[in-house]
C-alpha cells in the first residue's frame, strides 16, 4: 500500500486544540446569561407539507479525465430528485423525512438523506434526534436545493471531502442571543457521521520472474466519524442577508478502503477536529458567499475553500463566478516519479456560469470550469490511468462544459 495514500487519506481532517470545547462553553454560558425560558409559548402550528428537489445535466471534458457529470464522450446520464416531508403533529412536535435518488457515473442510488423528531421548548431551545441534517457551513441544510445556489454542483473540496448532509445522533438548536437587529444562532449536536465515500489511487507491489513491479488502481475509500461532537454559531448582522458563521467538528475517524468489493486495508485515523468560516451576503441581486477550512497538524498542512459571486441581470438572467481550491502539503515530502503526469494533491476550479431563471422554482444552468489537479478530475479507466502514468502524458488541466436544469417545489 502506498503510503502516500495513508497520508492523503488520514490529514483530511486535523487537530485544532480547544476550539470545540471554547465554542460549546460559549453557547452554554450564553444561555445562562441569557435566561433561557424552558416553557415560553410554542411556535408551531400543526400542519403537514411536502417538498421536492431535482435536475438533470450534460457535461463533456476536453480529455480523459471526467468531472462533475462530465466525461470526454459526453454524459447524459446525470439526474436526481429529493422528497422532502414535514409533519407538524402538534404545537411541540415536528417530524421530518428527506429521502433522494441519484443516477451519475458510479451507479443509481437510494438515499436517506435524515429522517428525525423535533421538539420546540422555546425559541432558544430545540431539542432534535435521529438522523439530522448537519449544521455545518452553509449548504449542508439545502445541499439538494439547486435553486438556492448558481452553479449546478457543490465546491467538491468542502461539500463532497467535508461536509456531510447529515448525522445520526441528538442535537440542539435555537436562538441563542438577539439584541436589536442582530442576533446569534447555535447548534449543537453529538453522534456519527458517514462522510461521502470517494476514489482515491492506491498501489500494490508484486514480483514476476525476479522482476518487482507496482500496479496502480483507483480504489473506493469509505470513511465515517463517531463519538462526534460539534457545534456552529451563525451571526446574523443587521444588514439583510449579511451573516457569518463558525463550525466546529470532532470526532474518531475510521475508514474502509476497498476495490471491486474486496476490503483493501480497514482501520482507524484517530480524533481529528476542523473548523470552517462562512461568509454570505444574499439581496435580490446579489448572490456573495465564501468558505474556508484550513488546518495544520506538526508535518501537515491542509487548506480548502471557496468563493462565488453571482449578479441577477435582470429578472431572468444571472451570471456567476466561482473559484475554488484545495491543497495540501507535507512537510519533507519528496516528489514521487509513480505517478508521472498526475497530481492527486492538488485542486482548483475557475468557474465562469451564465442562469435563465423561468421563475424562482425553476432555472436553467450553463457554466464552463477550468480544472488543474487530478483530486476531483481523473481518468475514468484503470487502463488509462496506467498508460498516463508510464508514459507521462497524464492531463492535469481539464476543461469541462455544462449545461442543465434544476427546480424545486
């Protein structure tokens, strides 16, 4: 096993000393301060509402890598739909159910996205448990919602490496502090978490009549995180739209790494903890929000993020920008002639995006991405993925186009 892979898989995630526990101090000494009313009147009213999210995508890259929902050939095949379910049984009580299904490159699938009972104590307080939506950063909430963001899809450093949709655990919520036009939001919760699973390269070695050589192959890794404990603060300004946000998480990582359903390596990373800052500015016009994660452990450092800003031309024109990157580096760590042409490291995304909004519900998309690294863009088949290896031809820069349609009701 290369060890490259175990560093690549195992620094994901780093230590940052004492900020979840500073973060959950402050909530709880927030609401001593504050008085919390434990049977303050309920704001629920009981009802039952049904929701749907979905949309569908072509997208072709400019070579062997694939991208996103695009491949060399060009792909149809990308579509999803959400059903989203909430039930108000009474002035306290709220269930919430969020089921999807996705057909992309690996395979269909049939998710539970979270399934979990609310009970409203007061606004301050809001108890939750079961499979919640994990409040951290600022689309995890509305991950499937299309038409609450301009590009098609998610900035994979955060939202496919980092942020899961959900948990499986107990969790509070509310209003933690207002003060005239300002006011804090908490969240606090406990439990696991079952990250997205993604492709990463490993390599074997094996001897043949005297002669050592190294197979290469992509590889299904599986990581989850339990004995979780985690927490985000959203400061809402008194300028409309303009919030900030703090999230905390940490927990035990264990991984599974296997290929064509045979388990390569099974074990544990340890407790790693990660903070991430959110920026948003939302107006009718203007669409503005960045996010950043960055970590260090002693020979590690780590370093993802984002920035998007999309501008309404009119009531149905929208363009948009977006910039998004990836990197990590050890310290010492000597270049490998392994893999020539290809670099696993690294990753960043100039997105350039143009919107026709029929109306709020429904919108067609078009955006156009430069990609430099091979993270998220790499070669759909092993035998490519060799030959670009031997000899040094693998792209690392990769052009993808695309054009689809989301909607929601």
């Amino acid at each position: 096993m290369n060890d490259r892979f175990i560093h690549h898989a195992c620094d994901r995630i780093v230590r940052m000393k004492h900020s979840l526990f500073k973060l959950v101090w402050f909530v709880i000494f927030g609401m001593l301060v504050s008085g919390l009313p434990l049977s303050a009147s309920a704001q629920l009213t009981p009802g039952f509402s049904i929701h749907g999210f979905g949309g569908w995508a072509y997208g072709q890259t400019n070579n062997e890598n694939r991208y996103l929902v695009g491949d060399q050939d060009g792909s149809y095949n990308y579509v999803n739909f959400t059903l989203n379910i909430n039930a108000i049984v009474s002035e306290r009580l709220r269930f919430q159910f969020q089921s999807s299904f996705t057909e992309g490159f690996e395979a269909n699938s049939v998710d539970l996205d979270y399934a979990f009972a609310e009970y409203y104590l007061s606004e301050k307080l809001i108890f939750r448990i079961g499979q919640i939506k994990a409040p951290h950063m600022l689309y995890t909430e509305i991950y499937d919602v299309g038409t609450l963001r301009p590009f098609f899809s998610l900035p994979q450093g955060l939202y496919h490496d980092f942020a899961a949709e959900s948990y499986k655990g107990i969790g509070l919520t509310g209003n933690l502090i207002t003060i005239r036009s300002f006011e804090i939001m908490y969240d606090l919760y406990a439990g696991k978490i079952d990250f997205l699973p993604y492709r990463v390269q490993v390599s074997t070695s094996y001897e043949q009549e005297g002669v050592e050589y190294e197979q290469y192959m992509f590889a299904s890794l599986e990581q989850e995180a339990r004995e979780v404990l985690g927490g985000r603060l959203v400061f809402n300004t008194p300028v409309p739209g303009l919030s900030f946000q703090v999230s905390v998480f940490s927990g035990l990582i264990d991984y599974r790494l296997t290929s064509n359903s045979i388990v390569l390596e099974d074990g544990s990373h340890g407790r790693y903890t990660f903070t991430g800052f959110s920026f948003e500015y939302v107006s009718d016009t203007w669409w503005i929000r960045s996010e950043q994660l960055e970590n260090s452990e002693e020979e590690t450092h780590f370093n993802t993020g984002y920035t998007e800003i999309a501008y309404k031309l009119t009531n149905r024109f929208q363009v948009a920008v977006r910039y998004e990157f990836e990197f990590e580096e050890e310290e010492g760590e000597v270049e490998s002639d392994d893999i020539r042409g290809l670099d696993f490291s690294k990753h960043t995304d100039a997105a350039l995006g143009l919107n026709y909004w029929f109306n709020q519900n429904l919108v067609l998309k078009c955006s156009c991405h430069w990609v430099t690294g091979n993270r998220f863009a790499n070669p759909e088949k092993l035998e490519s993925y060799i030959l670009d290896s031997i000899t040094d031809s693998g792209d690392q820069e990769t052009t993808l186009f695309l054009i689809g349609a989301q909607f929601s009701f």
